[in-house]
C-alpha cells in the first residue's frame, strides 16, 4: 500500500464533515477537550473513511428502527369489565367449565332461549316404494335407522338385490367388449337396469337428487346416476367395470397422469394405474377390427402420419445427464365416406389436349349455385355478429345442399395405428415407415378377404 497521510480531527475538512461529532458517537470519548486545550489530534485517512462510512450505517439503522416502530400496529386491550378485574392466582388455573361459563357473560347468550328456540327436532318424511307396500319412515336427528324394523327389512331388500344381479351376473356393468362400450349406450343400459332391477336404490337416487317426478329428470342427472350406481357395484363386486372403462378412456385422453388416475381409482370412479397398459391394448385391438370391418365393406381409406416429438427435461443437468428429444410417428387410418368404386383410376377424364379456355370459367349454373351458398354463409355471420338477425336462424340450413350432401354429412371416424419410433427426418427411417404401412395394409386386406394390395406403390 502507498503512503497515506494523516488528518487533523481539528482541521477544515474534519469540520465541513462533523467528524468530531461522528467520532465521539462512535467511541464514546470526549474529543473536544483536546482542542480546547489547544491540542491537534491526527487520524489516517483509512481510519477516517471507517468512521465515516459506520457514523453513516448507524445513523440508516437509527433512522429505518424509528420507521418500523412507527409503522407497528399496536393491539387493542380489551375493556375492563368488574369480573375481569380480579386475576387469579399464578399457580392457580381456570378450569374448561369456568371459561365456558365466562364465554357465554360475555356474549350475552339466554339459557333459556338456547333450550326452548334452537334445538328444535327436524323430521323429515322418506318415502320408499316397494312392491306390495310403501315404507314411511321419519327421520329425526336423534332417531337410529338400525333399531326400526321397516329401515331393516328395506335394507334386507336391497342388499338381496344386489347380489342377486351380482350372483347372476346378468348386469351391463361386467361387459368388457369394447365396440359395446364406445357405441353400445353403456349409460343409458346402466340407467335402465337400475331401474328395473334395483328400484329400491333408484328411488333413493331421486330422493337425493331431489327428484320427485322420473320426467323431470335432467341428462345431468341421469349421468350421475349412472355414475353412482357402478361405483357402489365395483365396491361389491370387481368385475363390474364398464363405466369405469369408460371413464378411464375420457382421463388418458385428456393426458391425466398416475396420480389423479389413482385418487380417481380410490373413488371408484376409473381403473387403477396399473390396467392403463392393458387398457391401451383393448384400445389398440378395437381400432385395428374396426379398420378391418371398413375394409370388408368395400370402403377404402386413408393413412395420415405426422412425427411426435417431445423432450425429457432432467432436474441436473450434468456431463453425462441431459435433457433428451425423442422423434416418434404417429399415424391414424380414416375410411372413406364417398364410395370410389365408380370413378376410374386408370387415366383421365377426358382429352387433355382438348381443354380449352371456356372450360376453367363457371358456368352459369355453378354461378347461381355460388350466389345460393354466399348468401347463407353471409346470414350464418349475421346471426353470429348481431342479435336482430336471430329471427333469421330458422331459416338457414344447416348445410349447403350440393351433390354429395349425404356423404359428406356422414362422421370421419379416424382409428389410431401403432406409434413407429421412427423419425421422419432421416432417410432411413422414412424407407422403415413406408415399409411398415405395406405390411400393415397386406394384413388388414387379407383379412378383410379382399386379397393382397399390389397394386399401391410408394
């Protein structure tokens, strides 16, 4: 370090910068008698910059200590009340009946309007249809449904019920085919058997959901019926699964992962986590009998195919530990709603030296049926930008009338193939892909009996 000079506390600089002051607050010592006494006082420059920048700290925290106390909010005592006045001894502790009984002065509360207006006995009147006779019971708070012999026999009743449709298996709730699952109406059939074969429980259901008459039932509440019947079914008997299959389907499509799939199970409202696997594979076999029975309709289809990439983000990223890309393909079939059998794929339709210049010009007819279709497209915007148009709404068409009008209202149905870890990207991968669509539609027309596809090439 270079040499540092020394300061005179006493001198110019000290006092445009009150360092005396600074100092004796800092130490505690009484610097002014030395210069009383005529006396010079020197401090280095490093000491001098210390003082100065702690006289400096201290006075921040002085300032910010003075704020926070200000800005404290200071609680309120409560009002001394004569009771309150008297302490009780240090060791001597208030027992729970004291302090409840000072609790209820203080609020002012009547015994006696407590006793006679607020612990009134609620009833409330259930009535349960059976087949000979109807059970009335009334249902008081401190009444106990196991000590009445009308609650006991409907019990009885019920729970024979349920093992009886458990016994005999004769229940839509233990099918597992899944082309009676996504289009048999599995809903509506649990519904049904619910009522006809445990009416006792079907009009517990309405009696919860407040439902006095069957037509006021809404499509809500149906569902939940429905969702409530197979969950008590499951509790009782583990192969009644359809609408959990069902509901499973809904959770891995909407991407729900192992652990709301698990407290769902818990509820018995989905399968477990570990069936998602087998699940997939019913999953798998129905899209593949699908496109099978398309194929031995006559129809042809479609293969559509995009990549599926995704990244695997690791916590840690270190040397040998990295985040990872994965490239996969994904493909779906989708069958044909136009039958193409009539048009010829041999050449084409007509001369192409002929074409002339009238023939890309519409021609009046097509022009008419243009002005037809602008105008309901034109009323559609009106009736969606502006409600004095919505008187309008009956009279559009839900769709443009045309040539193929019934086919193209039919629904696409896409059925998924199996994901190829392939990526397109690559050369090689691209040949691997093309080769394995030959195989796949080799095998689905054999087995559709419509013989080999030799003809496609790729």
């Amino acid at each position: 370090m270079g040499y540092q000079p020394d300061i005179n506390i006493f001198g110019n600089k000290s006092r445009k910068e009150s360092f005396v002051e600074k100092l004796e607050n800092t130490t505690g010592i009484k610097y002014s008698d030395f210069e009383n006494n005529g006396s010079d006082v020197f401090i280095c420059e490093k000491c001098y910059k210390i003082v100065l920048n702690y006289s400096t700290f201290r006075g921040t925290a002085l300032l910010n200590h003075e704020k926070f106390c200000e800005s404290i909010r200071r609680k309120r005592l409560p009002v001394a009340t004569p009771g309150s006045v008297e302490k009780p001894h240090k060791t001597q502790k208030i027992s729970v009946a004291e302090q409840i009984t000072r609790s209820v002065e203080k609020l002012c509360i009547n015994s006696h309007s407590c006793t006679t207006n607020h612990y009134k006995k609620a009833k409330k009147k259930l009535d349960i249809p059976d087949d000979s006779s109807s059970v009335s019971i009334n249902i008081e708070n401190n009444f106990d449904f196991r000590e009445s012999v009308n609650f006991k026999t409907f019990l009885e009743k019920l729970d024979c019920s349920l093992k009886e449709i458990n016994r005999k298996g004769e229940t839509v709730l233990q099918e597992k085919n899944s082309f009676e699952l996504l289009n048999g109406a599995v809903f509506e059939k649990a519904l049904r058997e619910l009522k006809t074969k445990v009416s006792l429980l079907y009009e517990v259901f309405k009696t919860l959901l407040d439902v006095r008459d069957e037509r006021e039932l809404k499509s809500s509440e149906k569902v939940t019926m429905a969702t409530m019947y197979p969950m008590i079914m499951q509790a009782r008997n583990k192969q009644s699964l359809a609408i959990q299959r069902v509901y499973t389907a809904l959770v891995i499509r909407s991407h729900a992962d192992n652990t709301l799939l698990q407290r769902l199970n818990k509820a018995h409202i989905t399968l477990s986590t570990s069936s998602k696997k087998y699940f997939m594979d019913d999953l798998g076999k129905y899209c593949d009998e699908k496109i099978v029975q398309s194929l031995r309709s006559g129809r042809d289809g479609k293969i559509n195919g995009d990549n599926l990439d995704f990244r695997v983000a690791t916590h840690e990223i270190r040397m040998n530990v990295k985040a990872k890309d994965f490239h996969f393909f994904a493909s779906d079939y989708t069958p044909d709603r136009i039958d193409l059998s009539k048009y010829s794929d041999k050449g084409s339709i007509g001369d192409a030296n002929s074409v002339r210049v009238e023939n890309f010009l519409p021609s009046p007819e097509e022009e008419k049926m243009y002005r037809e279709s602008l105008k309901i497209i034109l009323a559609r915007e009106m009736i969606a930008f502006s409600n004095k148009f919505l008187w309008m709404k009956m009279c559009i068409p839900d769709h443009i009338p045309h040539e193929l009008s019934e086919e193209m209202s039919q629904k696409s149905t896409p059925f998924l193939m199996p994901i190829l870890l392939k990526n397109e990207t690559s050369y090689s991968d691209c040949i691997d892909i093309l080769t394995s669509y030959t195989s796949q539609l080799e095998d689905w027309y054999t087995r559709a009996g419509r013989g080999s596809i030799q003809f496609l090439c790729f």
